[in-house]
C-alpha cells in the first residue's frame, strides 16, 4: 500500500498513464535521477524474483496432497489437457507470424525457433489433444475417476469455450457498442523487453492511430524525423 502510494506521490497521474515503462522505473527515475538508478531497480526485481522462487519451492515442498480420489484426479487432468490446445495454436501462430512478416517486409528476428522443432511440437501437442480420447482398456469407466473418463476433456473445452465467448464480448460486441476499436501498441518496458498492450481507439481517431503504428503497434514518430515524416504522409494518404 505504501508503495502504491509512493508511486502517485512522486509520479504524476499523467505520467504514469502515458508512460512506456513499468511505474517502478519512473518513481527510480523521478527520485534518483537518470536512468543509472533503473539498474539497480532490475536487481531488486531479480532478487525479489528469486525471493519468490525459493519461497514458492519450499512451500510447495511441505505442502499435503489431497487423498487421492476422484476430485483430485479430475482437477489434475482438468489442470493438464486445456493447455495442450492453446499451446498447439500458438505453435501454428508462429508459422502465420513468419508468412506475416515476409509478407509485409519486416526484419528477421534475432531469435527463431529452428522449424524441425516447432513441426515436434506441433505433432507433440496433436497427442496430447487426442489421445486422452481413447477409452481406457476397462472401458469408459476405468480411467482415474470412478465417472465417465472424458468428463475432464469435456470440462475443459466447455471452459475453452466460454474464454472464447469472453474474448469475442470484449474484442468486437464491446467496442460495436461504445464505438471504438481495439488495437495493440508495442511497448518498451524498462528492461528493454517488448510486450503489446490493448488500446482503445475511438472511431473518429482510428484512421490517425492506424497511420501512426506500424503493422506491429509500434508508434512511426519514436524512430525518428525520417519516419515520422513517412508516418505523416501514410496519414494523409489515408485521409483522402
């Protein structure tokens, strides 16, 4: 609560809505001076990282399991099969992301999955999805519950699906109804990593964003005069 409090002390509210970094490295910035304080900021994230690692480790560790029984069974096979398909789908993303950037003319990222590798996966998450379809050998009521053996798969899309219809709520009923658009922007954080953030966008202020972001959320006018004079004629472009 304290630092939560700190924050709004020394940062403006302003500042923090517009800021492309996490509130930690404007308050070190605002307070210390200069982005030398932000270094020492990344340790203390680390250490508490690792805080958190060894108190989640030696927690876990004396933890009890539940008698095992049908309840614990099903929430283990509830906890494993609906991370298959969502992992599957970001494995096939990647093949759609690499057409997209040859497509559009982007650099090559300095990282890349080797192709072998992701063809594995895809093939690994396709038997996790699957198989668990098959009846055990004593029948469909011989698996790890006393209950039919597919009630978990058949949890687990249920739920798959109601994600589904939550997305489509929030992404295209949502923004129909308050007249807006939903787009990504590409941000910085203060580690130099990069993430993309939800953006709302009004209708009369759409075809100025998009003019203004790349086809990855990245803002044209931080690369430069060069670009930001491109981004200002793409603009124009789309307003005739």
């Amino acid at each position: 609560m304290l630092a939560s409090v700190a924050y709004f002390a020394a940062i403006p509210k302003a500042d923090i809505r517009a800021g492309k970094t996490i509130a930690a490295g404007l308050l070190f910035t605002r307070v210390f001076g200069g982005h030398k304080a932000v270094r020492g900021l990344n340790f203390l994230i680390a250490l508490s990282s690792f805080g958190n690692l060894v108190a989640v480790f030696l927690g876990t560790s004396r933890l009890i399991p539940p008698r095992a029984g049908d309840a614990f069974n099903f929430t283990t096979d509830l906890q494993v099969y609906p991370s298959s398909i969502p992992n599957l789908l970001m494995t096939i993303d990647i093949f759609v992301v690499r057409s997209n950037h040859k497509r559009l003319g982007l650099p090559e990222p300095q990282f890349k999955a080797w192709l072998p590798v992701l063809v594995f996966s895809v093939f690994v998450k396709l038997y996790l999805i699957i198989m668990p379809w098959y009846p055990p050998a004593k029948g469909k009521y011989g698996g790890d519950v006393s209950f039919w053996y597919g009630t978990y798969i058949v949890t687990s899309i249920g739920i798959l699906i109601l994600c589904g219809i939550y997305y489509l709520i929030y992404i295209e009923v949502l923004p129909r109804i308050g007249r807006y658009r939903m787009r990504y922007e590409l941000v910085t954080l203060g580690s130099g990593a990069e993430a993309h953030t939800p953006v709302k966008v009004p209708l009369n202020e759409l075809d100025e964003w998009d003019g203004r972001h790349d086809a990855t959320g990245a803002n044209l006018r931080d690369f430069g005069s060069e670009t930001e004079k491109v981004a200002d004629e793409t603009f124009e472009k789309t307003k005739q």
